[in-house]
C-alpha cells in the first residue's frame, strides 16, 4: 500500500486493490481506525496541526 502521509505516529496509506472501492488505512501505533468504525465506535480525535 502506498504511503500518503506519515505524521505524529499516525499512517495513513491507500489501498486500490485490496477490494472496492480504493480506500484508505489510517493506522496509529496498535490502533487501526477502520476497527473502531466497524465495531460502530467513536473514532479518536486528534489535536490539529
């Protein structure tokens, strides 16, 4: 997957043929965002930059 943006330990990456439609994988430390959206929790915020 490609990298789009690595910043403040957050990794976000897109990916187009994982299956459709092309999305995009936000990952921090152990945590994955796309976990919490499917288990229906709120995400975490983050401060901006």
């Amino acid at each position: 997957m490609p990298e789009i943006s690595l910043f403040y330990g957050i990794r976000i990456t897109m990916n187009w043929n994982e299956h459709n439609p092309p999305h995009f994988h936000v990952e921090y430390a152990e945590h994955n965002a796309w976990e919490l959206s499917k288990d229906s929790k709120p995400l975490n915020a983050i401060e901006p930059l």
